[in-house]
C-alpha cells in the first residue's frame, strides 16, 4: 500500500515572509544614512563667501566729492593770535555731498564787529602779512560777525563745490590756504588779529 505520508512543509520560509520583508525597507533605510554620513565625512566644507551686492563696508567714501561714502570731508585751521589780540579758536571746513560748511569758532575776541577771509599764501608769519591777498573765488566775502562782551564768537558760512572743496580740485581746494580774523567788519576789515592754516583731517 502507497504510504500517504507527506512531507511537512517547513514552516520558517512562509512564517518568516512577512518578518522579512518589514525588515527590507529598515535595512535600506539604515544603509542609505550609512552611506551618505561616510561620503559627508569624507567631504571637505566650503564656505560660500558672502554675496558682493549683500556685503556692507564702512569708511571713508570715495574720493573728493565726499557724497556717496556717508562720512563728510573735513579741514580745520586752528586760529591762533596775532598783534597781541588774545584771540583763539578753530575755523572748520566740512564738505558733504555738493555742499562746504565753514564754522569759525572764537574766544578772546576784542568785543564788537569782525570779518574773515581765506587768504592766498598758507603762511601766519609776519604777524599774518605773510598771508598775502585775500582768495575769493566766487567774488563773494565771508561777512562780518560779532564777539560779545565776553570775547565769543561764532560764524557760519556755505558755499557750493563749485567755489570750495576740501582736497579736491586744486582750483577750489581750501587746505591751500590760511584763514585770517581782522579786527573790524567788511569792508574796512582792518588789521590782523587772528590767523590759522587751514589742514586736513
């Protein structure tokens, strides 16, 4: 008689199927991640420099003009006496943009009307008559401005670039010359009390 005994299939291949297959998507998983921390590791990191049109910058601006870099361009003549006067103080040349302040700034000033001019030589020897002639590009005084009784006094004067720059062109740079305080208004301005070389800073 045929014997009816079957072999008994094994149980691990079908049982385990499903194990097997949820674990396929984790060991990939885990073999991707493997992969692409070895190839991060073995790559050196670069740094992108910063974007020229981003990147900020602080200075000084751009040449004479003194408009486009923010800061103004700026001289100064410290006013020392002259004749015996007494006088001090500083006059300030400051170029922003298309624009030239000048601000005279005095103490010890013989009490009453004065007026200052630029002058055509940088000297203050000979009690302020090295200084020569007076330099009036536009035709155009500085006015006349009053000490009061306690010797101060204070000035201000604009002009466009087209008449005075600050280290600019050499026609209308004032570091060129001196700046010299008389001891009466304009027109008559009278003798030299006050004299300073105007320099940049």
């Amino acid at each position: 008689m045929a014997s009816t005994h079957r072999p008994r299939a094994s149980r691990l291949p079908f049982a385990s199927l499903p194990l097997a297959a949820a674990y396929v998507p984790a060991a990939a998983a885990v073999a991707v991640a493997v992969a692409v921390a070895s190839g991060a590791c073995g790559k050196e990191f670069t740094a992108r420099p910063p974007d020229a049109s981003t990147s900020s910058s602080t200075g000084g601006g751009s040449g004479g003009d003194g408009g486009s870099g923010g800061g103004a361009l700026q001289a100064e003549a410290e006013l020392v006496e002259l004749n015996s006067s007494g006088l001090s103080g500083t006059a300030t040349f400051a170029q922003s943009g298309e624009e030239v302040t000048l601000t005279i700034t005095v103490s010890g000033c013989p009490a009453g009307e004065h007026s200052a001019h630029i002058h055509e030589n940088k000297s203050c020897e000979e009690n302020g008559n090295a200084a020569g002639a007076h330099w009036i590009p536009n035709g155009e005084g500085l006015g006349s401005f009053t000490c009061d009784d306690a010797g101060q006094g204070t000035h201000t004067v604009k002009r466009g670039t087209d008449v005075w720059t600050v280290g600019g062109d050499p026609a209308t740079d004032v570091t060129k010359y001196s700046i010299v305080v008389h001891a009466a208004a304009d027109p008559n301005a009278g003798g030299r009390i006050g004299c300073g070389l105007i320099e940049l800073e």
